[in-house]
C-alpha cells in the first residue's frame, strides 16, 4: 500500500526494504575495513578473563595471511584450504557438471515460458531451476581454480 502527500508518493514496505539493504551494505563492508590497533590497557585496569597478547608477538599474525602474488597466477592458497589441496582435474569436472546443471535450468525454464499463460501466472518460475542457475557461478568459479591448480602442477 502507499500514500501520497503533495505529490509524493511513499511506499512504506519499500522505505524498510531500502533500509534493510542499506544496512546490509554497509555490515558487509565492515569486512574490507581494516581492523583498528586498540590501545593496551594499563596493568592495574587488566581483566582476569581476558586473553593476554605478549608485545612481542608481531602485529602481523593478528591479521589475515597476504594472498599477493608476482607472475601470470596466484599460488594455490589463495583457493583456500579445501581447494588448494583439489588436484586441476577434480575441479574441471565440478566445473562441467555445474555448467551442465545451468544449462539445463535454464532451457527448462525456457520451455516452462512456452506454455500457454505461463508468464502471466508466474507458474513458469520453478524454486529447483533458480538453485540449479546457480551451477554457472560455481562454473566459473571451479574453472578459474582448476586453471590455478594447473598451472602451480597439481
């Protein structure tokens, strides 16, 4: 529903689903933030169930491991830790069995759009077609990280 005032329209559903995204924005942007260096405590102001960080620990193991790299291809960690130990062949046949999935949800969906008032009632959209037009993002992905695992020799 909505109302106006002066010519401007409000649709309060859409104003919270704008504000929910909003706000999931800038929760998922958090994480290319930077994490801040806090301050240490002074010794008197200590809690006893808080974890002790010794000074001689370097600053960098508190943060996540640098994934730069020189050259055509990145090494194997930057697939994380199950993909990097997935040999190149593994990770090609995920690749073509999810290309495979894709292209079948999508010539199903296809043919569901040709039946009469299809489109009209919606019947057309299927909920295992939508998850199966996943497969083409997990396609490239698995193609990408079975080209990386190529060329680093697994």
């Amino acid at each position: 529903f909505f109302f106006a005032s002066r010519n401007i329209i409000y649709y309060p559903k859409m104003a919270r689903l704008s504000i929910l995204l909003l706000a999931a924005i800038v929760a998922v942007s958090t994480a290319f933030v930077p994490a801040a260096q806090t301050a240490t405590r002074a010794t008197t102001n200590q809690v006893a169930f808080a974890p002790k960080i010794s000074s001689e620990q370097s600053s960098t193991t508190l943060f996540a491991e640098d994934m730069t790299w020189e050259g055509e291809y990145p090494p194997s960690k930057v697939l994380g830790p199950i993909m990097s130990k997935m040999p190149s062949s593994t990770l090609a046949i995920i690749s073509m069995v999810s290309l495979g999935v894709c292209v079948y949800s999508c010539v199903q969906s296809g043919l569901l759009l040709r039946e009469p008032g299809a489109v009209e009632d919606g019947s057309w959209v299927k909920w295992y077609y939508v998850v199966e037009g996943f497969g083409g993002p997990l396609a490239w992905g698995t193609h990408v990280a079975s080209w990386i695992q190529r060329k680093n020799g697994m």
